[in-house]
C-alpha cells in the first residue's frame, strides 16, 4: 500500500477536474480524495506503488481539455484509507495559500454534445439556452469567488431540480461537479417583457427577422444583434450606436457558411472552431456569396470578421432565422458593454428595438476577443471572452502589476511566473469606462489573490491608467510607451538579454517630453536606448489632428523636421489642399507657422494617416487606426515599386525623413497612378526603410533578436514584409500572438518591465 498527497496547481477548477481525477482513480482501483482547495486541487491517493505512479502521470497527461496543469507537487503521507472507503469527491475547502494558486477559467463555447442535446427533440434541455456541462459554459464571467463551487457563482440562485441533482453527483455523467448545470425546470429563463422561455426567443427572433434591433444578454455582456444582410438593419444600428464606419463582427451559423463568405484556411479554422470561439478576422471572398452581408458590415474593407456561436442561445437564434447575424458590443461608440439589466435599458434603449434577456447575473465584462493571422502567425487584436483571464508566463516573482494605456485598455497582475491580462475594457475616454477598469482590477485582484506590490504606468501624465496608479498606495514605476511595446513581445517568447525593439503605432510619450511613435530601440526588459526613430512632424490641433489625417498630412506638408530634404513644391501640395475645406488649411497653416497648438510626433501610425489622406482615402476618422485599415485595404495584394525615401544620423540616431516619400507619392499621383499601386507603393517603402534602420542598428552592434510591438504591425501586409526583410538579414523576429500586438498589451510589457527592474535583471 503506497500513500501520496497530491496539489496540482494552474487552471484546475471549472474545467472538470476534479471528476477527472475521480474517474482516474476509480479506474486504476485507488481510495483517497479530491476537493477544490482555494484556487487549485488538493487530494490524497492510496494504493499499490504502480497505480499511485500511473495515476500521478495521468494527472499532466490525461488532463481535461480545458484544464492547464502548471505544476504538481506529490508528497509521501496521506490517511492511507482502506480499499473498501473508495474514491471521493470532497466538498471545497478554502484555505491560505500562495496567491500564485488562484487562477480563473475563461468561458468556454458550448461543447458538441450539448450541442447535440440543444436539438434532441427528446432531450429534458432541447432547445435550452442555458445548456452547459464540464466541458462548456460560463466560468469568469459568473465565478464571485473561489474556490469554484456554484455557491460562489451567479448560479447560487438557482437550485438544482431532481434530475440535475443526479447529474451533478454521478461520477460517470459528463455533468459531475458542473457548477453552472440547469435545465428548464430549475436553470435561467429567458424573457421579453412579458413573454419567457421560448415565447421571449420567438419575439426576438420576429424582430431580427423583421428588420429590427434587438438587445441581447450574452455570456460577458449584452449584445446588440440584427440580420447581417439587411442594409436597412445594419445602417440603423450604425446610425444609433454612433459607430459610423468601424466593422461589425458576424456570427455565422458553422464553418461551411463561414467558407461561402471568407478565405478559412487550416489555421483559421482552428480558432474559429476553438473553445475560445474568437472573432477572426477573414479575407472576404469575392463571390456571390457575399451577397449574404450588406455592404454595410465592413464598408469598403477586403476583410470580414466572423465566429461561430458561442452559447446554445446563440445557436437557437441562427437556427431559427437561418442567416448570419450581426453581433457587436451592447454599448454606445467607446463606452464599456453593458452587463447590468438596468444599465443596459437605460443606456441601449435608444438603439435597440426589443431586449432579449435573462436572469442569470454577469458578475464580470467581457467582450468577444478578436484574431487575425498573418500566414501561420496569430495576432491578437483584442485579448477578452475565451481567452482572458487565462494566465500567460512571466519571469516574476514578487507580484506586480500593469495599468495598461489610455486606448484599447487592459491591466495586468502579475506573481509567481505567471500574469493575468485582464479583459479589453476599451478606450479610458470618460468616467463609465474608468469605472469598468476598476471594478474589473478589483474583481481579478480578488479571485487571484495578486496583491501587487509595485505598480508599473505609463509615462504620460494625461493618461486616466496613469492618473489612478499614481492615486494608489503603492511602489511605482514608470515605463515609456513603446518600451512596454517591445517589452511585452519579449517577455512573450520568454528572451533573455538584450534585443532590437521595433515599436510603430499612433503616439506614445517619449521620455524627452515629446511624443514617440516610429521607434527603434536596443532593449531589455530593464531599459533601453533609442537607437532610431522617424522624423518629426506637428499634429495641428493635437489630438484633433488624430481625428482629422488631412491635418495630419498638412502638418507633414508644411512642417516636417527639417534634415535636409526639400518639402514637395508648393503646386505639388496645392493637388492635395485644392479640395480641402479653404478656411481649415488657412486656420492649420497659420497654426504649424506660427507653432501654436501642434505638437511634434515621430509617429508611423500618423504617417500612414497622411498618406491616407494624400490618397484621398480618408481625410477624417470615426475610430483610432481607420485611415491605416483602410490605406491596407487599397493596397490588397498590388505589386509596388518602392517610393523615394531617405535616412540621414541626428544627433547620434539614424532618422528616417519622410519628405521624399511623400514627394513622391505625389508626383506619382499627379502621373496618374492608381492609387492601389500608391497605397502598396508606401508599404513596401516603409518596410524597406524599417530593414535599413535595423542594418545601421545591427552593424553598430545590436542584437539579432528583433522584437515587434505596436498598433501598426496589426497591419498584415506591413508585418509580413517587414519580417520577410529582416530574416533575409540573419535576425531572428518575434510578435505577439498570445498579447495584444496593440495597446492593448502595454500592461503585459509594464508589468514584465515592473518583474525585472525588481529583479536587477530581464
């Protein structure tokens, strides 16, 4: 008889775990225990020496699907029971323990065979929109505390009938320790004012079917949904949500509709398919097939994003209404989504025609994540629902954690070895989003037990993240913007040493007081030095230039750094203000000359703006990067040949002047060509002057690991030129995949900044 006591610590709990271990035990004749013992799973096993050794093999290498076994400690002891006390599945025990053991399951997409039973006509849960079991169903967004038990969840409300109760205590049913298990009898109903269950589902699916907009609670929040290929629908949504150009995600009802309407290769087809269920950002394809979406759904844009349903309520209302669906964040443009009954009333009852809930509470916001790949190379565009709050590795050891930026926001808490990368809460633009942030860093500071004991923020000073950290009790430390950019794409791929960051994105305060944005650094995770960086130019207005590309151009136009390069001809840059609004370029004119309200930036992402803006793509926004996507979009897969471009040393940087470029790219436009060619005409530049400033970097002695971090490089074309260049050159170069490549990673890359300045080393 051979006794052990065993702790397995990572995501253990709401994933089936603990009937996973019942059922290894029973299976290979051993008695002991398991429980949910604070935030990981503690049990005693007994039995022969070959058993006890098979069993604790099987705990890493049988774990459920959902399950990430970080780390298994076995220790000789234990009760030692007796062969006829069997195997037991013992209440939860919470207990003090090392915060690091808290780790909170992500939602999980409804699994097959609770698909299945969704549309048995002789199941107890056909067509029940609450269907879940071990393998599937709600974990962040309902979980209040751990350890998991329903008690601890939005489900303590609802008791279990007879038949769940006997589902729930049979080790050999798939539903054995589900928290969240209902049914029609004891679970969640649906409603729509007056009507429940399947009533409230056919009056939501009138509505959509009849042109409307309907209001719906999903896993993470609500959601505003109507039929993807009704122009009508979809342009009033547009027009009451005050989302007038950025895409809209459809919900597709499987991979077949999904292949009518987009490009899905192998690795596409995996994340769609994942128990993530991300949005995924596809290549349209040009058939009749997209005759299916109003052009309304991303309007003028070669890329759709679809994903597949996430929960049998998403399910029932495709299969009822036999169309994709548009499904987009319940909120107002810029706002946090809407999780509260009342909030989402008060807040939606101006765009939606009808609300389509329940009386589940949602303890925790979560949007849909949002992917993309660029060849077998996933990039995150938006880390939340499905993937968040999954822990991801990080050298730390005291716990630290990251305020995140201003746009795309997202914190991180950070001990042990690992960091959770909150939510996506948004854009931190006004007080419902600042408040969202807290009430989600509290609630995640709580469940896994991260008390950090340094804060790491951003530079700037106007940044509300930056504001609330200096607010707290805590050790701070300030990280520059794009240090955290690069910071966070090491930190990823775990480098050690030194490394060649690149960061391209919109605007990020610079530690001489300026504003960053095009950026070459020699890095480690303690620091770095700036090794190169594009030419500056004036942002009339400030931040009204970031709304406004044709003031963003004018102020390349008529005030770019000066290094040595003619500005275009003044007839050449009056092809471009002839059709402007007159009085604005006066007004801008007279601002960059006399340097009143423009703010100097060394920024790709307004350099793409401009070009924008010359093409005649865009001279004003709705949404941050709308003049890159759609700059993107012009250039598609047209052959290019490179503008005129230059790089001349300042003041010890290698500095690239775009004053040749877009020369150039006027006089070229002035000849007559397609603006496609153009648009490929500056990726290709940009790609090229990126390798060039990397060669000077790398021949005065900078490392061969080159770190790519920033909005601009959610840009597939630019990526994928970029990376081609520089491996032609030796180098070795990395992105995120699991982190945001945008700012919506700056909080991962603080706190790994934060972990190694603690350290002394990265």
């Amino acid at each position: 008889m051979n006794a052990r006591r065993f702790e397995v610590y990572g995501i253990v709990q709401g994933v089936g775990f603990r009937p996973f271990v019942y059922r290894t035990a029973a299976t290979l004749g051993l008695t002991g225990w398991v429980a949910n013992v604070n935030g990981h799973v503690e049990g005693e096993v007994a039995g022969p020496a070959a058993q006890v050794k098979a069993f604790a093999d099987r705990l890493r290498s049988d774990a459920p699907a959902l399950a990430e076994v970080r780390r298994i400690r076995m220790t000789e002891g234990g009760a030692r029971p007796s062969y006829g006390e069997g195997f037991r599945v013992r209440h939860s025990m919470p207990a003090s323990c090392d915060p690091a053991a808290r780790e909170v399951p992500p939602d999980a997409a409804i699994c097959d065979a609770c698909l299945s039973e969704l549309r048995d006509p002789g199941d107890r849960r056909y067509r029940y929109p609450f269907v879940n079991c071990t393998d599937c169903g709600p974990r962040a967004t309902i979980i209040e505390d751990l350890p998991y038990d329903r008690i601890r969840t939005t489900m303590r409300g609802f008791p279990l009938c007879g038949n769940c109760a006997a589902e729930y205590a049979d080790p050999g049913d798939r539903r054995f320790h589900a928290e969240p298990v209902a049914c029609p009898v004891c679970g969640p109903r649906l409603a729509w004012q007056d009507l429940r269950g399947e009533k409230a589902l056919g009056a939501a699916v009138d509505m959509i079917a009849g042109g409307g907009i309907v209001a719906l609670k999903g896993l993470g929040g609500y959601q505003l949904v109507c039929d993807a290929g009704d122009p009508r629908a979809v342009a009033e949504l547009r027009r009451r949500k005050h989302r007038p150009a950025k895409p809209f995600a459809v919900m597709v009802d499987g991979l077949r509709t999904a292949s009518s309407l987009a490009m899905v290769g192998a690795t596409e087809e995996r994340a769609l398919t994942s128990a993530e269920r991300p949005v995924v950002l596809l290549a349209r394809r040009r058939t009749r097939g997209n005759s299916r979406l109003a052009p309304q759904v991303h309007p003028g844009l070669p890329r759709v994003g679809l994903f597949l349903p996430t929960t049998g309520l998403h399910h029932l209302l495709l299969d009822d209404l036999a169309r994709p669906l548009v499904v987009t964040s319940g909120n107002l443009s810029d706002e946090p989504i809407a999780v509260d009954d009342a909030e989402a009333r008060r807040t939606l009852s101006g765009v939606a025609d009808g609300f389509l809930t329940h009386d589940r509470p949602i303890r925790a916001r979560y949007d849909d994540s949002v992917v993309q790949f660029a060849g077998r190379t996933r990039i995150t565009v938006r880390r939340a629902r499905g993937l968040a709050p999954g822990p991801l590795p990080l050298r730390v050891r005291a716990p630290v954690a990251g305020a995140g930026a201003q746009l795309k926001h997202t914190f991180t808490l950070a001990a042990d070895g690992r960091a959770v990368l909150g939510p996506h809460t948004g854009d931190l633009s006004d007080l419902a989003s600042h408040e969202a942030f807290q009430a989600s860093y509290e609630h995640l500071r709580h469940l896994t037990g991260i008390e950090p004991r340094v804060l790491a923020h951003d530079l700037h000073p106007g940044y509300l993240s930056t504001q609330w950290a200096k607010a707290q009790p805590l050790r701070r430390i300030a990280v520059q913007h794009h240090h955290a950019h690069v910071a966070a794409c090491a930190a990823e791929h775990a480098v050690r040493g030194p490394f060649l960051g690149i960061a391209y994105d919109g605007l990020g305060l610079g530690d001489d007081g300026t504003l960053w944005g095009g950026e070459i650094l020699v890095a480690d995770l303690t620091g770095y030095r700036r090794v190169g960086r594009f030419a500056t130019a004036p942002l009339p207005g400030g931040d009204a230039a970031v709304r406004h590309p044709s003031r963003t151009a004018l102020g390349h136009l008529l005030g770019g750094e000066a290094l040595g390069s003619p500005r275009p001809n003044p007839w050449l840059t009056r092809t471009f203000t002839d059709r402007l609004d007159p009085h604005e370029v006066t007004t801008v004119t007279a601002m960059v000359a006399r340097n009143v309200n423009c703010p100097r930036a060394s920024s790709a992402g307004r350099l793409f703006d401009t070009v924008a803006s010359l093409l005649g793509l865009a001279d004003r926004v709705g949404y941050e990067g709308e003049a890159a996507v759609l700059l993107e979009a012009a250039a598609g897969d047209t052959h290019a040949v490179p503008l005129a471009h230059r790089l001349v040393r300042v003041d010890g940087l290698w500095v690239y002047d775009p004053a040749p470029t877009l020369a150039d790219l006027l006089v070229r436009q002035l000849d007559g060509e397609p603006v496609a060619q153009l648009a490929a005409a500056f990726h290709l530049t940009l790609a090229i002057v990126t390798a060039d400033l990397v060669a000077h970097a790398v021949a005065e002695g900078a490392p061969h690991t080159v770190c790519l971090g920033g909005g601009c490089f959610v840009n597939r074309r630019l990526l994928t030129e970029v990376r081609r260049r520089l491996r032609a050159q030796g180098l070795r170069v990395l992105v995120g995949g699991q982190v945001p490549v945008g700012d919506g990673g700056i909080s991962y890359g603080q706190a790994a900044v934060a972990a190694a300045r603690l350290t002394g080393k990265e």
